[in-house]
C-alpha cells in the first residue's frame, strides 16, 4: 500500500471558532501522507519504511503535539515523538504492528533545526539517521483483524469537511488511511473529546500499546464493541 495517510508537515495551525454548532464528529479529508515530496514525508517514509509496504491494510499514524508536552529530571524540554500503527496481512496471517519515534520528526527538518538552535536545544540523536524507532509485530486472529479493517473502513468513508472543527498546537493529530476498492483513502482529526472519534483513536492507540505487551488483548476488543456500535447508530438529522 503506498502513501498512506497520515501525516502534516508541521505547521501552527490556529484554532478556529467553532459557535454553537457541535462537531460532525467525522474525519476530515486530506492527502494521504508521502504523497508530496516534503521533508517533512521523506522523513516519515525513512523513519516507518514498514507503512509503506503493500501488505498494509489500514494504518494510522500520530503526530505530536508542537508544545512542550515534559521536562526532564534534568530540566531540560522533551516531546514526544510520531508513532504508527496498523494492520497488514501476509502469507494468510494477519498482523498488528506498530512503531515509535521516541522523538519529534519534525524537528530534523530545516525549520525544526533552525528552531533548535536558536533555543539552543541539542538533538538526540544528532541526526535523523540514527533514529531507532522501538517497533512490534504480533500475529491477530483474522476475523478480528477483520474487524478493525471494516471500521476503520467505516470511519474513512465518512470523512468530510467540517466547519466546526478544531486544530491547535497543543494536541495530537492523527492520521488514517486504508485501501479501499483499489483506492487510498484517509482522513485526519486533532485531539477528539468523544464520540466515534476518539472511539477510532482510543482503538488505534490500544492497538499499538497490545503491540508493545502494554495493554491486554480484551482493552482492544472493549475499544473496537464500542465503535462498532457507535458506527451502528443512526446519523443526527
């Protein structure tokens, strides 16, 4: 599966008012990440090689906050970094795998370094090529791995525009794509309070965290039941 989805090239984005509408609590269209020649894409695509592959079904990938998110015992800042995580199928079996950073890809962008070095902050590593990102693969039971693919199926055919919603500095945005009928489809949304939403992420982090033996297999399966049946309410007038 090529490009698939996810990522911004870093950019502030304002907050914008959102009245006294509520949100359509669905993905928001956009390019599928690795699709443009971006430093930023390029990146990603040396950094998670694995989602890119043809094998991928659907996939997800998270991008940090761009405020300080820590400090560490020593005072000094620390963000987090991108994470991906998704399904592919090989040789008959299914698999979840995942990947993370540990550290802000964008900062290994000209403007990142540029920023780093008028805060006078050193980069760990000192280059983006000896990032090593911890990453998992775990065999899945098919039928759940099924599952999950028809939801995140589900969601990313819903996308749509939505003037009421929300993007800031100061929270996660994550990224989806899956491949569709021979197509790549993806969608976006930044730090979503509820509903199918943070079902969707709340499922796609637990993925991950099974991955790394972080959570159990039943956290997953209890995150996938409740989207499944927010997917099944009818939609609001």
């Amino acid at each position: 599966m090529k490009s698939v989805l996810l990522i911004l090239a870093f950019v502030l984005l304002p907050v914008a008012a959102t009245g006294g509408d509520a949100s359509l609590d669905v993905l928001e269209p956009g390019p599928a990440f690795g699709t443009t020649n971006s430093e930023y894409d390029g990146i990603v695509r040396a950094v998670f090689p694995e989602a890119f592959m043809s094998d991928v079904r659907a996939d997800m990938l998270s991008v940090p906050s761009m405020a300080l998110v820590s400090l560490s015992p020593a005072g000094k800042e620390i963000y987090s970094g991108e994470a991906v995580v998704g399904v592919k199928t090989r040789l008959g079996t299914s698999f979840i795998f995942a990947s993370e950073a540990h550290t802000r890809l964008w900062d290994y962008t000209a403007e990142g370094l540029r920023a780093a070095a008028q805060l006078h902050i050193p980069l760990r590593p000192a280059r983006q090529e000896l990032i090593r990102p911890k990453h998992c693969e775990r065999p899945i039971d098919a039928s759940l791995a099924m599952r999950i693919i028809q939801s995140w199926n589900a969601m990313l055919q819903l996308t749509h525009a939505d003037p009421n919603s929300r993007h800031g500095a100061d929270g996660d945005t994550y990224f989806f794509s899956a491949e569709i009928d021979g197509r790549t489809l993806s969608g976006s949304t930044w730090s979503p309070g509820g509903g199918k939403l943070a079902a969707l992420t709340n499922l796609a982090n637990d993925m991950e965290a099974w991955c790394m033996r972080e959570r159990r297999l039943s956290d997953l399966r209890t995150d996938l039941g409740y989207l499944e049946t927010l997917l099944k309410r009818p939609a609001a007038p």
